[in-house]
C-alpha cells in the first residue's frame, strides 16, 4: 500500500472558512479520491484559543482520510470540513513521516518533518497591499512565507501571477515554483441547487468577504451614480463580514435611492443557496484590488453568469467568454465592462473549456507527482 500523503489544515479551524480554506477543503477531497491522506495541524491550543480557532484537530495529532469519507451529493463544503475533524484522531508519529510527502496549503513551521515537502502558495496581498490587512496578518504572512517557502522541495502557485510574486517576495528559483490552477470553489462536479432557475435581469451579484480589498466604497459610488444601469437594478453582496468594513456599510443595507436601486447584504450563505444565487444574478462583478486567484469569478462562469472583473494580478488570467474587464479605480471603465456583460448571452460561456482549465483532478494528480 502506498504512503499516505500528509495535508496540513490549519485554515480549515476559523469559525468560517474563506477562500483560503476552501481551497483546502477542495485539495484535501481531490487527493482522498487518489491517495490516503492524513490530515494534520500545526496550531497548539494556546494558538488556536487566541485566535479563536477550533480545537478539533491540534499539533501532535492526525485524521486519516479515505475515499469513502468524501462528501456526499449535495453537502455543503463547510459541513464536510466539520465533520471530518470529527474523524477519529491519532497521535502523529514523525518515524513514519519520514519517507511520506506533505502538502502545506497555507503556513507552516520553520523546520522539516516530511520526505518530500510542498506549499501551496495562493497570495502575497499582505505584503502587496498591506494597508487592506490587520498588522498581524502582515507581519505572519511576511515572516513565515519568506522565510520557510524555501524550506520546500516545491511551491504549487494557483496562478501565473502568484508565481511571479513569490520569485521576487520569497527568492525562489522558477525552476521551484510550478503553476497549477485549481478547479471551481462551489459545485465543482455538479449543481447543488438542480431546479431550474430563472435569470433575474436587475440583479448583480457579488461574492467577496466585507474588506477592504474587495473595493466596497468604489462599487457603492458607481452603483449609486452610475447612468449606465437601469433604474431598478440591485445589487446583492454574498459573504462574510471581514475587517475595517466602512463606517457606513450597515445604512445603506436595503436602502433605495432615487433611482429605485437597491443594496442587499446577504452575509454568508449555505453552498446551496449560492449556486441558486450564481445562477439568477444576471451578471456578477469582482471588484477586487488583488488577487492571488479569484474563485468568485470561475464560480460565476461555472453557473454560466458573466463577470465584470477587476484587470489586475491573477484576474487577467481569466481572460476568456464572459469574463468583462474594467479599472477598479475608474468608474467609466465598470460602466463599459457591466454593459457587455449585461448583453452577453451566457450560452457562449465555453464550459468543456473552463472543465479542461480548471481541474481539481489535474491539481491532484500534479501534486501527487510533485511527492513521487
């Protein structure tokens, strides 16, 4: 039987798990398909108690993950997260980590443990635009990124950008950084919410955690101002509340402007309620400043939505039908990229196409390679 390949899951701990731990909970689902995996943590009680993490799974300890602990048809990602760190657990025994591989999908400990060891790298936004971030989160990230990616036999990149900050934040030789994209965020095999939904014309949609980076004040100008909308339209923001929201964030939920436009703040949602929501926005816009990958804007191409998209960092990599870019500094340029979006015909989104580009299977098997 083949070693088990080691995941570690710190990110999986917070109250809500984020882009980021989606993205873990994704990894750890596509490998259990292929290979055992036991998952482990690097956080201690004291840690995750000042951080308010779960305690479900700490340092000194492992979860071993099979293919039959995959998620069933129709569970949300984050109810699967919890109830695989409810997995029986065992002590973590280094002997037999010696000669197995490990797979970091976000931080990890200045010291080596396994065999053959990778990072996921997914973004440097703390250090790109440190004034959208609390100065922990700079300084953690700064610190631990810098100073142990080398400590990695690889980094796995999720995009061409990432890799490019990472040679020039971290030091790393190209030849140690290999790009994979990973596949969609929400219903990457199938449709959570399988009954037919009708496309609401006067409802954009944006998936973002409530922060700075997403560019909330920008978006909540244009919307208001803009003539390039009908009256009517509203605008509905999915996600959960982050840090240094605007002072003034909470009144303009629901409110109505002249123009009869609207605002809903719909927090975060079940992964059933936002397919539903994918599939009856009529178009979703993306506004953020950076990113390291961007699921929202896959996820609306998955559910066949255009996308009004923010041209920086990863994002231009999306470049593809349906995908309309716009300056998330100049209103004029969103007020263009909206109105293509708005007449495209989402039939012409090449969905085979966006399946052969975005595989969490071809991550996977990438991945497994990399531990060989």
């Amino acid at each position: 039987m083949a070693d088990p390949i080691f995941v570690e899951v710190t990110n999986l701990m917070g109250g809500h798990i984020t882009g980021i731990g989606r993205f873990a909970a994704r990894v750890v689902e596509a490998l259990a398909k292929v290979a055992s995996v036991r998952l482990v943590c690097n956080s201690t009680w004291e840690l995750a108690v000042s951080q308010h993490m779960r305690t479900d799974l700490l340092a000194g300890q492992e979860i071993a993950v099979t293919s039959t602990d995959l998620p069933a048809a129709g569970m949300d990602l984050m109810s699967w997260t919890r109830r695989l760190l409810k997995l029986p657990k065992r002590a973590h025994d280094p002997r037999f980590t010696d000669r197995c591989a490990a797979v970091y999908t976000c931080l990890r400990q200045p010291a080596r443990h396994f065999r053959k060891e990778m990072l996921i790298i997914h973004d440097f936004t703390p250090q790109i635009v440190p004034w959208a971030h609390t100065p922990l989160t700079v300084q953690t990230f700064g610190t631990l990124f810098g100073k142990t990616a080398k400590l990695c036999d690889k980094l796995v990149a999720n995009s061409h950008s990432t890799k490019a900050d990472a040679r020039w934040l971290c030091a790393v030789p190209p030849e140690d950084v290999v790009v994979c994209y990973p596949g969609p965020s929400l219903c990457p095999n199938y449709h959570l919410h399988m009954r037919p939904v009708a496309k609401r014309s006067n409802v954009l949609l944006v998936v973002a955690t409530l922060e700075p980076r997403k560019n909330l004040p920008f978006l909540f100008d244009w919307f208001q101002k803009t003539t390039a909308l009908p009256p009517g339209m509203e605008l509905w923001w999915v996600g959960a509340k982050g840090w240094w929201c605007p002072n003034n964030w909470s009144t303009l939920v629901g409110r109505k402007w002249g123009n009869a436009r609207k605002f809903r703040f719909l927090g975060a949602v079940s992964d059933k309620k936002l397919c539903r929501l994918y599939q009856q926005a009529t178009v979703s816009i993306y506004p953020s400043l950076y990113e390291g990958f961007g699921f929202p804007v896959l996820d609306s191409l998955n559910h066949r939505t255009p996308v009004a998209c923010s041209y920086n960092s990863s994002l231009k990599e999306f470049a593809c039908p349906g995908v309309f870019y716009f300056d998330p500094c100049a209103a004029e340029t969103l007020d263009r990229a909206c109105l293509e979006a708005l007449a495209f015909a989402p039939s012409k989104i090449d969905q085979p196409d966006l399946r052969r580009r975005y595989s969490w299977d071809k991550f996977a098997q990438t991945v497994l390679a990399l531990s060989a």
